[in-house]
C-alpha cells in the first residue's frame, strides 16, 4: 500500500537527495527527480544509478521522472523535499516562475540560507509566501552512507500541522528508518544547523590531537550551547535530550561520515580554509552555520563560546592552537 496518493519530488543531486530518494521509492510507486546538470542525469539512468554519490546503490529509473527544469518539477509535483546544499538554494529557487505557497514543503536542508541568516522553514514562509502548516522539516541522526547500506537509522519529522507530518513519516518509514513527529520545527532545525558547527569544533581539536575525555567535555557542553540559542529564538518545549537533537549531535561529532568533522579536523591540521574546501569536494555546512549563527547571535547574546571560537578561526583566520587552549579555559 502506498503512504500517499501525492505526487513526491526530489530536489538535489547529492548523497542526501540521493538516500532520500531511496527511502521514498520503498513506499510509493514513482518519484518526481530534480538535478541541475542534465549530463549527471543522463548518466544516472545509463548507470541506473548516481554517477557521483552513493555510487553502490542501484534504482529503478523507471519509476523516477528526472528532470533539469525546477519549473516542470514544481508543476508535476505535490510534495517537494528540498535537499539542495544551503549555499545553492538560492541559486535554484531564483529560476523559479511557478508558485509554490499551495505545496507542502520538506525542508532536507541541516543548513542556513546565507546573507538571510535565515532557517530554511522561515526563508519559504516569510520569501515565498509558504504556510508554516504546509512546511515539514526532517531531522535526527541520519547519515546518507548509513542509509545506503540500510543500516537502522530514525528520522525526525517537524510539522506544525500533525496529518501532514504523518503522512511524510509514513513516506519516509521503511525496514531501515523509523520515524518519530514533532512540532517543535524551529527548534529541530536549528538543533540541525549547530550542530555542524560542533561537528567542526569537534574536527579541530581531533586535527589537534585532543582526546576523547576533551571531545566528551565539548560535546556536553555544544547541546547546552543548543539549548540556550534554541530557547532564546523560540521558547517552544522540547527535550534537548532526544535523539533529534542530541543524537544528531552526537553523529555528527563523532561519525567517520561527517564531512563537517572532516572538515574541521583539516583545519586542526593546519589547512587554510580554501584549501580544506577545494580538498573535500563536499559541502560543509558548518562553515556557512558558523557565520549565521555567530551574526544572528549578535541580536540574542547568548553564551556559546564554542561558536566564538570557530568562527575567530575560520573566519577572522586566527589559530587554531590558541583558539582551542582559550576556549579550554571556559568549558566545565
């Protein structure tokens, strides 16, 4: 039986939209599939598979209507999960000429949209006119590889209207996912955007060859971080504790499959900034978080002396030796 009579699309080409295509096509019968580049969809259905991401799991294209034009894909569609990098949004939702405030939107995105210093929920509400009801966000500990190799992983729906957040979870249930909902959407989709900044710091110091004692006190210290900001922006309830926010903090510090880790780590290496970016030939969505957060911050004024200290080392290019032995000093 299928979760929805909606029609479902993908937007992204990467190893995010990727896993999530894979776990939609377990509970319905055809997916809509957006890609930029028309030679990596070609590709994808010579391979029957990405060419790029997740290269070992294979798809029925047969059950996938690819296309390059945003427009078409918003026109044939009904539920539209945005699994785009945060700095590219922009750039694709510019092509735009279709309305999108009648469709539910599933915001894939664990990042900012820059120069908004915007969540991505608030950029399609206040920018594009999109009902927070018909907004979704999918949070938790849910790392793409994982998925790919079918792995037990849970997901995290955050929805203000709760049939629609059902129904999404039930397109996103399967052997491998299991799927929880929530209406604390503000607070998930933070939790999902600083959390790659602690996965950053978290890198650093491994890059440093601080230990796992080190490493535990940051982390314990990060969800506080989470916490304090995720309250001081929206007082709604939630429980910090729970396997979307902590848990998805805690994978993302410590899995080998954290680019933010990777990322990080090559900065505590010493690696210049650019150089680290042009290595990982990934996306790293601590780095754009790191400088929304710190800015956003500057309204709010809360105490995260781990968000001051990356970014005094990514962005005003200080050390990272003296950075991490300054912020020692403040952590308990």
């Amino acid at each position: 039986m299928y979760c929805t009579d909606k029609r479902i699309a993908v937007l992204g080409g990467g190893s995010w939209a990727t896993a999530i295509a894979k776990i939609v096509l377990t509970n319905v019968e055809s997916i809509n599939w957006y890609m930029r580049r028309q030679d990596q969809i070609d590709e994808f259905i010579r391979l029957s598979k990405n060419p790029s991401y997740l290269t070992a799991t294979k798809f029925d294209t047969s059950k996938i209507t690819f296309t390059s034009d945003i427009n078409e894909l918003v026109k044939t569609s009904d539920i539209l999960i945005f699994a785009i990098p945060s700095p590219f949004l922009k750039q694709h939702i510019k092509k735009l000429r279709r309305k999108i405030n009648k469709k539910i939107i599933v915001s894939a995105i664990k990042g900012m949209v820059p120069d908004e210093n915007m969540i991505v929920s608030d950029y399609f509400h206040v920018v594009h006119g999109v009902p927070m009801e018909n907004i979704a966000v999918l949070a938790g500990p849910c790392h793409a590889e994982e998925v790919a190799l079918e792995r037990l992983s849970y997901l995290t729906i955050g929805c203000q209207d709760r049939e629609k957040s059902r129904e999404i979870a039930q397109c996103m249930t399967t052997p491998f996912v299991r799927t929880n909902i929530s209406d604390d959407i503000h607070g998930l989709e933070y939790s999902s955007v600083m959390k790659n900044i602690y996965s950053v710091a978290a890198g650093i110091c491994h890059g440093l060859k601080y230990g796992d004692n080190f490493q535990a006190v940051l982390i314990s210290n990060a969800i506080q971080e989470i916490n304090r900001f995720s309250y001081a922006t929206n007082h709604g309830h939630r429980d910090i504790n729970e396997s979307a926010y902590l848990g998805d903090l805690l994978v993302t510090a410590y899995s080998k499959f954290s680019r933010n880790r990777l990322f990080g780590s090559m900065i505590g290496k010493g690696y210049s900034v650019k150089t680290a970016q042009m290595e990982m030939e990934m996306i790293a969505e601590g780095y754009y978080a790191t400088k929304c957060i710190y800015e956003l911050n500057e309204k709010f004024q809360v105490s995260m002396p781990i968000v001051d200290a990356v970014y005094n080392i990514l962005y005003n290019r200080c050390s990272p030796t003296l950075e991490i032995r300054k912020l020692t000093e403040k952590l308990a």
